[in-house]
C-alpha cells in the first residue's frame, strides 16, 4: 500500500494526525499555500453535484507526494479550526457531508483494488468496535447503541446473531461507517481566539465573508403559522421526540429550531419547547436559538435534510415547507428572495 496515497485519501484518519504530530507542525507555521487550499476546499462545498470531480488523488496535482504531504494534510485541520470559530452550522454540515461522500468514494475503489489491508485500517480507525469473523463483520449490539446514531442511521436488527449485528454486505458497512465518520467530523471543540495566530483568525473572518453569506438559495415560502399537527413528518418526528423527553442529535436540534423560527414561532415559544430535553441548557441554547433567529436561516431542502438523516418518508416534494398550505391554496413562492 501507497502510505502518502491513504493520508491523502483519509486526511481525518488517525494515521494522517499521528503524521503531522511527528512533523512537530504548529499553527505558526501555517503557510500561504495552506490557507489558499483551504479556501479552494470551502468553495467546493457548495458544489455537492461536482464533489467527484474533487476526489481524485491526481486532481491534487502533486508532483512529488512526498513533498507536498505536510501542506496537504494541515488543510483538514485547519479546516476544522476554522469551522469552530465561525460556529456557522450549515458550513459545518456541508464539510462533513463533502468528507463523507469523499470517504465513500475512496473505500469503493479500495474494494475495487482489493485492498483489504488499508480497509481493515480504516474500519479500525473510524469504528473499533466492529471486528470480523468467518461470518463477515459486526459490531456488538451495545456497542451500535452506545454511538447514539438514531435517526441518521436505521439498521434492521434482523442480523442480530448473540448480540452481535452482522453487516450483511460491504455497502452496508461502508454506509455505517459513513455516517459514525460524519458524526465525528461534526463534533465542535471550544477554541480560543487568544490562543490562535492572527493570521488563522484573519482568515477566519475571510472565510465567513465569502461562504457564510453563500447559502444555497432555497426558495421562500410565505405560510401562515400551522398547528403542529400540520407539521411536515420529518418535523413533526422532531418536535415530537423533542416534546417527550428523547435527546435529539446536534443536526436535528438545529433544524427543528430553524423550522421553527421560519414558521412564526416566537424566540421564547422555542426556548420553552427545548426545555424538554433531557441535557437542555438554557445558556446555550439560548445563545443558539437567538443566533438562528437572528441569521435568519432558511429551512433546509429534502435533499439536505434526507443527507442528514431526518428524512422519513418520501413525501414527492423538494422542499418540506411545500407540503403546508396558507388557508384553502396550495403554497406558492414568494417573490422575495
């Protein structure tokens, strides 16, 4: 196995950490070049119906990948660094999602090259828990449970051998490890301005300019306020497992209150809503509520939210607002954009 080829591919992965470790890099030391390519990766997050074109090795244009490994490998990182100052959800989700489909897409020809070695290395690496025998892989029942996937992940428990799911082929494994990866690429870490140079925080400021405003345009619906038993399903299953007590995951939080706040829900109405989670706190999500309502988010399209893992049903429309109705009409755009 190529090893710059694996931490190119699996920039997330622990081995491509262990190496930038072993460089001694430092934030100090990030150079131009770097900051150039992590804005060229930002930019591709809002093309999802050009990600593969993104994904090749060759597209990189590396000449010697040796050579060229260190400045490579910190984009992911810094990345990461950049999306926890900015805190802006939506950038944080297409990131993980653009990882996500990368990671596919690398695993596929890995099986097509047989190169079991580097998927024994990744399976390890993303999800310990799942280990093979004669009958194929599986992770133990608690172990699943224990990784709080929810709704982002339905697996039948119809493989169940001795409390032990059994992933029946290799799309259903590379599935699951899809989504236990985007899971961790969206976990935020608290980082302090003080503490970064001002060149990564000038930066920062660059990359909120030119993509936090850069939302995919979804179209505008002018509804009247619906009861919530009006609800589209993938909203009413939020609101309410949300209303009976379930700790909903940190994507689910954030669109229910963005639905929420687009249908005439007041900042109080949401806040009293969210006291029904089990860890609510009202520090935070005060702060957060206030933060949507303010940056005025748009609802997410079924694409989106179907990516997300809170899809349940097909419902035959792009956009979850089309399924309310303003009074007797069937809902139409608005004009104003």
């Amino acid at each position: 196995m190529d090893d710059y080829d694996y931490l190119l591919k699996y920039p997330f992965s622990k081995a491509s950490m262990e190496y930038i470790d072993s460089k001694g890099l430092l934030l100090s030391d990030i150079s131009p070049i770097v900051l150039e390519k992590t804005d060229l990766l930002f930019s591709r997050l809002f093309e999802p119906e050009s990600y593969a074109s993104f994904f090749s090795i060759d597209s990189l244009k590396i000449s010697d990948r040796k050579a060229e490994l260190d400045t490579e490998l910190l984009v992911y990182p810094v990345s990461k660094i950049i999306l926890n100052i900015l805190n802006n959800v939506p950038l944080f989700q297409a990131f993980a999602s653009y990882h996500q489909k990368r990671f596919v897409y690398f695993i596929g020809l890995d099986y097509k090259a047989r190169a079991y070695d580097s998927i024994e290395r990744l399976i390890k690496d993303i999800c310990p828990s799942v280990t093979q025998d004669r009958s194929g892989f599986f992770i133990p029942l608690a172990s699943l449970l224990a990784l709080e996937l929810g709704e982002e992940y339905k697996l039948q428990y119809t493989n169940l051998e001795h409390g032990n799911i059994y992933f029946q082929n290799k799309e259903q494994l590379v599935e699951f490890l899809s989504i236990v990866l985007k899971k961790r690429i969206l976990r935020t870490t608290e980082v302090s301005r003080k503490e970064l140079p001002k060149s990564l925080v000038s930066f920062s400021e660059v990359i909120r300019k030119k993509y936090v405003s850069t939302r995919l345009p979804a179209v505008t619906y002018t509804i009247a306020r619906p009861k919530d038993t009006e609800f589209p399903p993938c909203f009413d299953k939020l609101y309410n497992d949300l209303l009976s007590g379930r700790k909903l995951s940190h994507i689910g939080n954030y669109h229910l209150a963005v639905f929420l706040s687009n249908i005439g829900y007041s900042y109080q109405e949401i806040l009293d809503i969210y006291r029904n989670l089990p860890n609510f706190d009202e520090r935070i999500s005060s702060y957060q509520i206030r933060n949507i309502m303010e940056k005025k988010y748009s609802v997410a399209n079924c694409e989106t939210l179907r990516s997300n893992g809170l899809c349940i049903m097909d419902c035959k429309v792009k956009h979850p607002l089309q399924l309310l109705r303003k009074k007797e009409s069937v809902l139409k755009p608005s004009k104003d954009k």
